[in-house]
C-alpha cells in the first residue's frame, strides 16, 4: 500500500507540473446523450484541444458540478479516477457542467511572461509592468480554471440551462443556446469578471481535431463577442483575465475561462 501511495503521489505530482498556461477544458463522452445513460466527463489540459487527460483530485478543485431541475449537483468520480466524472439524467434538456479550480501559482521569466501576456492578448498588464517598473522581473502569478461543458439530453429541452454561470469569477455565458445552432450559424456571448461585464478580453475559438483552426476576437464595452460556426465539431471557446493581487508575494492573479459544446 505504501508503494502504491508512493506511486499515485508522483503521477499526480508530475501531472500537477503540466498543467501551468495551457487551455484546459471539460470534455463529455458524448455532448449528445440519451436520455438515463452515462456521460463521461474529462480533464483536459494542451494546446489545440489535443494534450493529457487529468484524473479525478478533489484538492485540484472547489466545484465539480452539474445545474439539473433540482438544482446544483455533484459531478459523480473517483479519486484518481480517469475521466474525472460523469453524469446519468433521466429528463431530456441543456445541461451545464461546471469546474472551478482550486488556486495555482507559477514564476515565470519575464521574457516567458511577457510571451504568455501577448498570446493572451493581454498588453494592459506589459503596459503596467512598465509603469511599475516591472518589465524585467519574473511574473509572480496565481491562477484559477473557471470552466464549462454543454450537453444535450434527449431530444427535447424540457431544462435549458446553456447560459448558466455558475458564479464563478470568470464566466463566458452563451447568448442563444448552441444546440439549437448548425455549422454557418454565429453564436453571440457575453464575457462576464466578477459579475460584471469584461470588456476588451480576447476570447479564442479552437475546434477539436482541426489543429489549423483559429478565431480570435476581442470582447466590446459591454463583454459582448459573436463567434462564427464556421465548422462542425466539438468547440472550444476560452480567454484570460489577469488583474493585480493583493496577495503577499504575489504580484499577479489570472483568470483562466473556457466554454465546450458540440455543432452537428
């Protein structure tokens, strides 16, 4: 047992090393389900909606949930299970499953950090890093994984619960219900920090199995973005907010957003 224990530590720890600025996201086996049947949900962390599958570590999260009729529920899963969760519902719906990560921090050299800052499409935070001085020193950040995953029930919306938020800090909160959309179509969000609206966030769009695909647009005074369903295929929408902290020790405090659904 103790040799078992030994190895699971080192797995999760190695796993806990790779998951520092990267997309991560929810994924469920299938976006369309049948009515009382299980769907499972995994862990993703990479690049392009391709990298590593993360197992079931409650000490990795605050909430792991599913919105229902009846309310909020758990995500049922496993310690160290792989994938992480999964959910059985009997009424036929949109239903939103939610994962709010616990906080994570990470040095980054400047010239690393800056790099993260523009790919992110956050220059605000260069600028101030220049007015403060700051510019050549490391990037002493925590992080927080605020992410979503739409599935569909059945063939009929008896619950519809696309735009649900959550709560959480930083929410990408779908204005018309993707399941209702086909490839062509556009979706229109509203990027949301804290309840209110974020304006002039660079919210990206990736498509899983097309590595080529890429859509940026930045988000208008009131949080709003309208996001072109060029392709059939499970989406991927994410962003990043960054703001000071008022930690000590800590200059830095991301929010890291995704949202994942499927068009057929």
């Amino acid at each position: 047992m103790k040799l078992l224990g030994f190895l699971f530590f080192s797995i999760v720890l190695s796993i806990s090393t790779t998951i520092r600025a990267h997309e991560f996201w929810l994924e469920a086996a299938p976006f369309y389900q049948k009515i009382d049947s299980t769907t499972e949900i995994t862990l993703n962390v990479g690049q392009q909606m391709d990298g590593q599958l993360l197992p079931n570590i409650p000490a990795w999260y605050r909430h792991f949930d599913v919105i229902t009729g009846e309310g909020l529920k758990p995500v049922g899963g496993e310690l160290g299970r792989d994938p992480a969760g999964y959910i059985n519902i009997q009424t036929p719906g949109i239903y939103a499953i939610g994962y709010e990560s616990t906080k994570k921090s990470v040095d980054l050299e400047p010239e690393k950090f800056t790099s993260y800052l523009k790919k992110e499409g956050l220059e605000k935070i260069i600028n101030r890093r220049n007015e403060l001085n700051e510019s050549n020193k490391n990037g002493l950040e925590i992080y927080y994984r605020n992410v979503k995953a739409l599935v569909k029930v059945g063939d009929k919306t008896d619950v519809n619960f696309y735009n649900y938020d959550f709560n959480y800090p930083l929410n990408i909160n779908p204005l018309q219900n993707p399941y209702e959309l086909a490839e062509a179509d556009e979706l229109d969000v509203q990027l949301t920090f804290e309840q209110k609206p974020a304006a002039n966030l660079l919210l990206h769009a990736k498509i899983k199995n097309k590595p080529n695909f890429q859509f940026s647009i930045r988000t208008d005074a009131q949080g709003y973005a309208t996001v072109p369903l060029s392709h059939k295929g499970i989406w991927l929408l994410h962003t990043v907010e960054m703001i000071r902290s008022e930690q000590q020790g800590i200059d830095w405090e991301s929010y890291w957003g995704s949202l994942t659904f499927e068009i057929r």
